[in-house]
C-alpha cells in the first residue's frame, strides 16, 4: 500500500526556522517523506522470539530467616520472551496511548507526529520533542545506539519503514514489549513484572499495568521504585491520554486513581541473599533459579543482621571513612551463619568481604582455639 502524504504537512515542515538544529530537523522530516516509498511489502511470519519463551505459573525463589521473616527474593537472571496474548490488553492499550496514539494507522513513521513535534521545536527554539514512533523506538533500542546524529534518525526511519512491511503490528508490538527497559536492570515486560510485582505479565493488574506503561519514556524516574511524586505523575498522565483516546471512562481513570498497586521492595540483606543464590547453584545447578519456585528457610537472624550492618558501618567511620571492613556472626553451638556483611556499603560495591576475600586469619583464630 502505498502511504499518502498530505499537503499541509510539507507546508508545516518547510516553514522557517530559528536555528541551524532546527533546520536539520526539516531536512530529516523531507528525508522521511522520501523514504516512504522505498520500501517493498513482505510480510514476515517466522519465529523473531530472540529469547526463551517465559514458562507459565513461574513463581520467584523466596527467603526467610530462622523466624519466617521475609528477607527478600531471588530472582533469574535469564531474559524471557513473552507472547503477544499473554501481555494484558489494558497494558497494549496503555502504552500506544501515551506512546503512539496513531500505532495502528500508520506505516513505521507518524508524519502527524513529526510535524506536531517540529511546531513546538520552532515554538520553544530548541528540538524539545522527537517525535517516534513505537517502531522507530523499536529499532533503536534492538539495533541502534541512542546517539542523536541525522545519520542514526535515518536509519531508523528506513528500518521502521522496512519493519511495518515485514511485521504485522500485533508482532512489533511484541517485540516491543520484549525489548525495551524498565529501569533497575529490567529489560523487557517479564522481567519488569517480576521484579516490581512478583508477577507473570498475564497476572498484571490494570493498575499494575498503568504504572508501567509511563516508564519507557524515562525509565530511571519513572519506574516503580523511583520517587512516588514522579511515578504517579506518570501514571495520571497515562490514565488521562486514555481517556482522552476513549479507551477507558473518567470514572474508570479515578478509581485507578484511588487504588495505587503495591511494588515489592528490594530485598533485605542483599549480600546474604547472593551468598544463599551461590549456595543453591553449588548444590541444585544453575537451573533452580531460573525454574524458582522455592522457599529457603536460612539460618540468617535478620534483626541480627541489621545490627551487624550498623555496627561495621560505624565502626569503620570510627577508624577510617575510606576504609572496608567486613563482619561474620556465627552460631557457636552449631555453626549456623546469622548474620554476614561484606562490606561498609553494598550499594557502591558489590565485592563480599565476608564470603569472598582470603585473608590469614592472624590473631582472630584465637578466640575459636580457647573458646572450648
């Protein structure tokens, strides 16, 4: 089908503009218009799953101390692909509403979308907006680097163009889903359900599913975990561009509203939790933590374990703030492990003192020698 191009957006494109960057943006703009009929229709049908598909009914592996006290998960590590009819419609629906309105009308570039963003580029001076569309965002998050040049906008267009004639859009929105990041480490929606809600994508709530459709668009400020003043922003601002698309009522935006999703929180006693990952490797293969679906009772005293994190952070504040140290609290009568910290602060390094460095015991060994 050859795409029709309209008049008046060509009249938007070449007006006048304030800057040499903005003229650039013209140029690119004319450039598109000139792709658009390069392109040869194919319709691909082959297997594009670039990872396993993710098993149903998967639950993470989770860890308890010597009191049932939650300590946190062990998640793998492994990326999944996950099919079309297992991500929630109200999350398809979500994302092409706050992310390409026009997803289904157009061929890989939206030129309504390009000269809207070229207008407020010439209102406010500067290129404020892009313009992409999800399958521009596609390819550059799957082929391309981030790197702003007119060269890389080109490709991008081109390799859209040749995506929309090869794939069906049900398909590139699939691999969207599959491919683009969700902040701390998530790349692609079964990883980013897991990690913030312990869930397969299937299960997403459409609360769930609001918050995560606002992420993409700046995933270290807008994910879950971030700042809730910025994340609930981003959801409204989902919630309201489905309302205004007639994809949800106002009264469905307010109840959404009033009933905000509960993310799990990272796990406590991160480094006892990865010496435990270790441990289950050692014993089961590396297979256990991508099968999950286990409960591990340590023998970790979490209230203990605190203590043991203030202490040795404290403590070498004390002698030195430059310095590391590490802490190891044993159970004398039977050797249970009830606390460990590998180090001052586990955020800036992730190097465990306490279960990796080999160090001479020295005069430390002597309290185990006369201890009877």
């Amino acid at each position: 089908m050859t795409p029709v191009v309209h008049k008046e957006y060509i009249s938007i494109v070449v007006c006048h503009m304030p800057s040499q960057r903005i003229k650039t943006s013209c140029s690119f703009a004319l450039g598109l218009l000139l792709l658009l009929t390069l392109v040869s229709p194919a319709r691909a049908q082959d297997n594009f799953a670039t990872y396993p598909i993710l098993a149903s009914g998967y639950t993470s592996i989770k860890v308890f101390d010597n009191q049932r006290r939650f300590v946190g998960r062990i998640l793998p590590e492994q990326r999944y692909w996950v099919p079309i009819d297992r991500i929630p419609a109200f999350l398809q629906k979500a994302v092409v509403a706050v992310e390409d309105a026009r997803f289904y009308e157009h061929g890989g570039i939206d030129m309504r979308g390009i000269a809207r963003a070229l207008v407020k580029d010439v209102i406010k001076g500067r290129l404020a907006e892009g313009g992409s569309t999800i399958t521009q965002q596609l390819i550059k998050n799957r082929y391309l680097t981030g790197a702003k040049t007119f060269e890389r906008k080109i490709d991008e267009a081109r390799l859209a163009l040749e995506f929309e004639e090869k794939y069906s859009k049900q398909q590139i929105l699939e691999m969207y889903f599959n491919e683009i990041y969700y902040g701390n480490g998530a790349w692609g929606i079964a990883q980013a359900a897991r990690l913030y809600y312990d869930k397969n994508p299937e299960e997403l709530s459409e609360a769930e599913c609001a918050m995560l459709a606002g992420v993409q668009k700046n995933p270290a400020r807008y994910n879950p975990l971030g700042k809730a003043l910025h994340v609930t922003g981003r959801r409204d601002m989902v919630l309201k561009r489905m309302v205004d698309l007639n994809m949800i009522t106002a009264r469905q935006r307010q109840q959404l509203r009033a009933h905000p999703p509960t993310v799990v929180k990272p796990g406590q006693a991160p480094q006892y939790l990865a010496h435990i990952r270790s441990r289950l490797i050692e014993r089961y293969g590396a297979m256990i933590i991508e099968q999950g679906g286990l409960e591990v009772t340590a023998a970790l005293d979490l209230n203990l374990q605190k203590q043991a994190e203030q202490a040795l952070r404290e403590g070498v504040k004390r002698v030195s703030a430059g310095l590391q140290g590490a802490l190891v609290c044993l159970d004398p009568a039977t050797g249970d492990l009830l606390a460990a910290v590998g180090g001052v602060d586990v955020t800036q390094s992730g190097y465990n003192r306490a279960f990796s460095a080999k160090r001479q015991p020295g005069s430390a060994v002597k309290p185990l020698i006369i201890v009877p």
